[in-house]
C-alpha cells in the first residue's frame, strides 16, 4: 500500500480525505463560475476574495497562538467545522452579494486550520515522510478531479446553479463526516503535547515572538528565499481566479471538456506521484522545488497561447500546471516544516503563513481589475510569480540545503528577550 509506512494521523487522513477531496475540488473549481451565474459581477467577486483574504491575514496572526493552545488536534476539527461544514451550506443557498461574502468570511478561518492540519499530520513523521505526506494528500485532492466531468454532465443537463448548490450541499454533510471521524482517529502530536504543556503569556505574545522570528529569518541569506518561495507561490494560486471563465467566456470550451481538465490533472498528479517523487528522496528539496517552479512557469505561458477549441495545447498547459505545483507544494511545504525546530514550529510558521496573508490581500481585486482589461495580463501575471520564485530559489542550491540555517536563525530568535508566548 502507497501509505502503509505513514504515521498514523497522516495516514487516517489520507484514507478519508475523499470526504472532503471530492465537493471540495468541484465547488472551489466552478466557484467563480458559481457565482458568475448567480448573478454577481467580475469586480463584486473579486471584492469578495480580497474582503475573504483580508479576514484570513487577521486569522492567519492568530494561528500559531490558537494552535500551540489548544493543540493541533482541537484546533483542526473546531475551525474544519467553522472554516467549511457552516460556509459550504451557506454557499448551498446564497443567491446576493452579501451571502456570498458572509460564506467567504466564514472560509476565510481556514487560515487557522490550514496550520493546525498541516503539524497534526506531519510533526511526527520523519523527513523523509514529509514530502510523501503532503503528496499523498495533494493527490487525494487532485484525483478527485476525475469526478468533474460527472459535475460538468450534470451541469449541461441539469443547469450550472441547481447543479452546483446540490454540490455545496451535500459538500457541507460530506465533511461534517469527515471532520468528525478524523477527530476521532488521530491523536495529538508529541510537539502539540509540549507547545500545549508550555508557560502562557498574553495571546498576542506568540504573535509578536513570531513576527520577529519572521524578521531574523528574512535578514538570513538562506532562509530569506524560503520565505519569497512562499510569498510569490501563493499570490499565484490567489490571483488565477478566472481561468474557468476565460475557458467559459472568452474561448469558447463546453462544460464537458472543461470538467475534464482536473481528471487530466489528477492523472498527471499520480504519475509523479509514482515516477519521480520515488526516486527523488535523497535529493536536494531546493533542487526539486526548483524543478516544480519550471515546470508551473512553463505551464501558465503555454496557456497564454491557447486558441479557441485547440485542445492539444490546453492539454500541454494542464498537464505542465499539474505536475509543476504539485512537485513544487509538496516539497516546499516539507521543506518548512522541517526546517524549523519543534516549539517554534506553529509560531514561525504561522508567521510566514501572515506574509502571505497580507501579500494576497489586494489579488483578488488586482486579478479581476487585470481580467477585466486583458485576460493574457492576468495568466501572464501568474507566470511571473513562478519565474520570480525559480530565481529566489537558485541560492539555495548554490548553498546547500537551508535547513541548518533555518534552524541557526530560529535558535536565534527563540533567545531573543521576550515574554512567554504560550
């Protein structure tokens, strides 16, 4: 079995994140479109995704905090709860601006779980695991994919809207279950036992110790790219919120071979999933996230060049923006996580989770302002997060692995003078 050899808390996961993998992928793919045909406008929904990031870095400051408090275990299924099972019923029925937003600002707590679920399913794995662990689950999601085009059939037959509030329904029962059944199975980690038996301060204590342990390791000439990594990657995946529309709109695609594209994505997912990643283990992590970064950037500018009904080159594009993030995520995220010792994890990861909070705040209104002038300005925008990223990343290869510096540069922090942060 592809998990067997997983801890416990990463492997539950992986075997019940369908619960979650299948409404998730096809509400977040069509939620644009969702809300196009509900009746709101470009700029109102990107209003509401700038609105929904700005409520997330406000979560996001909090995370490392809350998570350190009540543990990895607590935190995940209390805002799991709050953060998906209440807005995926809002979603169900919302049919104005304002419910859309209320849905968004509920999502937007997600920040905390993202997180939380992160330490809870890796903190006790080794090194090695980490990589295995985030691509497992990555391609849970991804496989998931194969059951758009079921949604894009309906959607022909049935309409776009009742189709998709049905999804957001049931999404909403599905991962409830999910939830719940997760709580039970998983146990809190060894790090979450420690952070939680630590001496408490004020809760903005743990924020203010992590923003200054952001700020060594940005004046740290090996960890500083890390943090650009994860800055210029995220504000991509924020900023490519009309690609299904412009599929839809501009170029003409049917529902049915837009649907497709996920499956096309999830198939390229295992692939590497079983190709590479195997023989990648006791390779540089730089130098695999290197090649992630090239394969993405390669991916977004061949779709600048995708013509009306050219499915050959739409296809060249999806599997190049499929196998480059999913190579690129699985071994960054490892990256962080390993990189940072055990009590400052939550902390300094929440914090570098807050940088890309706020660096995101303005894409979802910069994405519909530049979609709204030309569609070739946003996509070609996304390339150049990915290409700015494979810069920042070149000196790490050129110095080794960033790891033992990432850890100078917490121990560091960690002896700074400051009140108890937890």
């Amino acid at each position: 079995m592809l998990i067997a050899d997983l801890p416990p808390n990463a492997r539950h996961s992986v075997l019940w994140e369908p619960l979650w993998a299948v409404p998730g992928t096809i509400s977040i793919y069509y939620a644009t479109l969702y809300q196009k045909t509900a009746g709101l406008s470009t700029l109102e929904i990107g209003l509401i995704a700038s609105i929904g990031l700005y409520l997330a870095c406000c979560a996001q400051l909090l995370a490392g905090t809350i998570t350190d408090r009540l543990g990895r275990k607590r935190t995940t299924l209390i805002f799991d709860l709050l953060s998906w099972s209440v807005p995926m019923v809002i979603w169900a029925f919302a049919d104005s601006f304002w419910l859309f937003l209320l849905a968004a600002l509920c999502s937007s707590l997600g920040r905390v779980v993202n997180l939380s679920f992160f330490l809870l399913v890796t903190e006790d794995a080794t090194e090695r695991q980490r990589p295995r662990i985030f691509a497992a689950i990555k391609l849970v999601v991804m496989a998931a994919g194969l059951l758009t085009p079921l949604a894009g059939i309906a959607m022909a037959r049935y309409g776009t809207l009742p189709t998709l509030r049905w999804v957001y329904l049931l999404g909403g029962v599905s991962m409830t279950a999910l939830f719940l059944i997760r709580n039970h199975l998983t146990t809190e980690t060894a790090a979450g036992h420690q952070s939680a038996a630590a001496p408490r301060g004020p809760l903005l204590g743990g924020v203010a110790r992590g923003l200054r342990m952001l700020g060594l390791a940005c004046r740290s000439r090996q960890l500083w790219p890390v943090v650009a990594l994860c800055l210029l990657t995220n504000l991509a995946v924020q900023i490519n919120l009309f690609q299904v529309v412009h599929l839809a709109d501009n170029l003409h695609y049917g529902t049915t071979a837009i649907a497709a594209l996920p499956a096309v994505a999830a198939v390229t997912a295992f692939a590497c999933y079983l190709g590479p990643m195997p023989r990648w283990q006791h390779r540089p992590l730089a130098r695999s996230i290197l090649t992630g970064l090239l394969l993405s950037t390669a991916g977004w500018l061949a779709f600048l060049t995708v013509p009306r009904g050219g499915m050959a080159v739409l296809l060249l594009s999806t599997v190049l923006t499929a196998a480059g993030p999913f190579l690129l995520e699985s071994y960054r995220d490892a990256l962080v996580v390993s990189a940072i010792p055990a009590l400052d994890r939550a902390e300094l990861s929440s914090a570098i989770q807050t940088a890309t909070a706020l660096a995101a705040i303005p894409s979802g209104y910069l994405a519909a302002v530049l979609y709204d002038h030309e569609p070739q300005l946003l996509f070609g925008a996304v390339a150049l997060c990915y290409g700015l990223s494979a810069l920042a990343v070149l000196p790490l290869l050129a110095k080794g692995q960033p790891s033992t510096a990432a850890d100078q540069a917490v121990s560091a922090a960690s002896m700074t003078p400051s009140a108890p942060s937890t």
